[in-house]
C-alpha cells in the first residue's frame, strides 16, 4: 500500500514544485482512507445485497478515482516509481470493479435505460483514461492494456486515435482511429509518431514547451491554484519516449516531463535496436505462472493479494487457483 510521506522527506523528495505539503496530505489521507473502507465493502456481497445498484456504482467509481489519486500524487511528491508500480495493479482492479457496478446498475430497474460509458472519452473522464494507459506503459504492465482498452470501449462510440496508438505495440490487432477525442495537446503528438527518428527529439521537446498552453481545456490546467493539484505531467510524452525509443537527452529536464516514469519503463523493457532485435538480456521483473523464475528475489502478485514470497532463480513460479484477477503474474519486489 502507499504510504504519506512524511514532511521532511517530502521537502527531498519531490518532483512538483508547485505541490504544498498540506494539500499533498489531505488528499493521500483521504485517498488511502477511501481505498480502504469501499475497498472492504465493495467485495462484501453480504453487505451490498439490499444496497441501490446506482449507490453502489457511485461509490465504485469514487474507489478508481481514489486509487488513481495515490498514484500521480504520491508520484508528484515524490514517491519511488517501484513503489507507485507495485500498487497499480490494484488500481486496475479498481477499474474493472467499477466496470462490473456500473453494467449491474445499467442492468437494473434504477437505470432509465441511457447508457453511459464508464470513463467518457470526450469528457474530462479522457484524463482519467489516459492515465490508465500511460502508468501501465510506464510502470512496466502491458499485460493490462487489453483489460483497460476493453474498459474504456464500453458506451464509447469513438475511440481515440492516441490511446489506440500507444497500446498498438501490444494489441496489434487492434484498429487505430484516426480522431483524436481530446484535441489539443494531444493531437500534436500525430506528427512525433510519423516523424523520422532523427526529428523526433526535437518535435518532442517542441511538444513539452507547448503542452501547458495548449492544455487549456484539460482538466489539470491552472490546477495549481487549487487544494486539489495533482501535479504538470505529460504522461503522454513519457509514454511516446519509451514507445519509439526517442533519446531524450535533450528534453528530460524540462518541465512536465516525467523523467523518472520513463527511466524506471525503460528498465523493465528488453532494449531492441533499429531492427527490432533483442541487443542484451536484462533480467525480467515480472513472470507469469508457470514460467521460470529470473532473479532470486521476494515476488508478490494480485492474485496473492500482494502477500511477499520468496521464489530462487530456476523455480516454477505457482498458479494461485480460484483467484479473482484470474491470471497469475508475478512482480519482483524491487523495494530490497
């Protein structure tokens, strides 16, 4: 689970120069208490069983924006991206328990029948999505894509040309639209991907000077005047960098751009060169059941519930049966 940091180390550690201490702690803690009292109730069938669906939705989708928040606060604050990826798994479980309230409310007699997505492309919602995208990209997840992207398809009759662009790498089936839901500054980004790899460091870094201003319809913007900022990052452009390989050695000190996400995505992907061939053999800190176990290490998995176990180089990783995720992945505890 993430944790608040406390002051002094906050003083250290942060990346948002905007972010006040006090704000940073009033939303954690009641972020962290939000996950914690839905989280032990939503699950409770017990519980839920005489509970309007529509209430039950409201509160699962006060759970994902709960969820969503300990992320990109906590990263804001300074947070180690280990930790921050650790815990995302449960925030895409938070989304598909959004999902599962949300078609029981669509289901029953409380519904009008007006079907609603459950993130809304052309509303503020986009944010929302693409944060989902973009930390599973960045914390080393793309196991998650398909979830989310199917997620996201729910009610939606468009879908957005950049989300469909970041997640082709690992759906390549899927269809790529050619609408950008979100206009600006997301569409900017169209003439980075048809770029030779030569101008993209440039175009990049010609995007990040012109993110802010054209952001003015994006929910975060001027969010540092308010209690409740979240903090400036391009999660987009940090997601595009590891995607396309762009060297950003020119750019990575800019503001907006999350250099730490990319560092962190970077190290969790098997380096390729220009042809698409493996050049070295970096130790893999994800495994699923059944598979080999890379590094001696301390491994947990959603499935597990997160709980720590101990696997040596060369052992089968376990299938946890009956689990609710379904699959069983597991993650190396890099916090050692």
């Amino acid at each position: 689970m993430i944790t608040l940091l406390n002051e002094s180390d906050w003083k250290i550690q942060k990346r948002e120069p905007y972010q006040k201490y006090k704000d940073y702690g009033n939303v954690i803690t009641q972020a962290l208490e939000s996950v914690q009292i839905i989280g032990e109730k939503i699950n409770n069938k017990e519980f839920l069983k005489d509970k309007p669906k529509g209430a039950i939705y409201l509160s699962s989708n006060h759970f994902l924006k709960a969820s969503l928040e300990l992320i990109i606060y906590s990263y804001s604050a300074g947070v180690n991206v280990a930790e921050l990826a650790k815990y995302f798994p449960k925030v895409v479980e938070s989304l598909q328990i959004l999902a599962k309230h949300h078609i029981n409310f669509h289901k029953s007699s409380e519904c009008d029948g007006h079907l609603v997505p459950h993130l809304e492309l052309i509303t503020d919602e986009y944010w929302e999505a693409l944060q989902l995208v973009c930390f599973s990209i960045l914390f080393g997840q793309p196991e998650h894509l398909s979830t989310i992207m199917d997620i996201l398809a729910y009610e939606n009759d468009e879908q957005d040309a950049l989300l469909d662009k970041l997640v082709s790498p690992w759906l390549p089936d899927r269809d790529i639209s050619n609408i950008y839901l979100r206009q600006l500054p997301y569409r900017k980004l169209d003439k980075i991907f048809a770029a030779k790899e030569e101008d993209r460091p440039k175009l990049m870094s010609q995007y990040l000077d012109e993110w802010y201003g054209a952001s003015k319809r994006e929910p975060y913007h001027d969010r540092h005047k308010s209690s409740q900022f979240p903090g400036y990052w391009s999660l987009e452009a940090a997601a595009v960098t590891v995607i396309l390989r762009i060297d950003d050695s020119s750019y990575r000190d800019k503001s907006y751009y999350p250099k730490d996400l990319v560092d962190y995505a970077q190290s969790q992907y098997t380096p390729l060169d220009q042809q698409g061939n493996t050049v070295s053999d970096d130790t893999r800190l994800r495994c699923v059941a059944c598979e080999i176990c890379p590094q001696s290490g301390e491994w947990y998995s959603p499935a597990n519930n997160m709980e720590k176990r101990h696997f040596d180089q060369g052992e089968t990783m376990p299938e946890i049966p009956n689990n609710p995720w379904g699959e069983t992945i597991w993650y190396l505890d890099l916090s050692h």
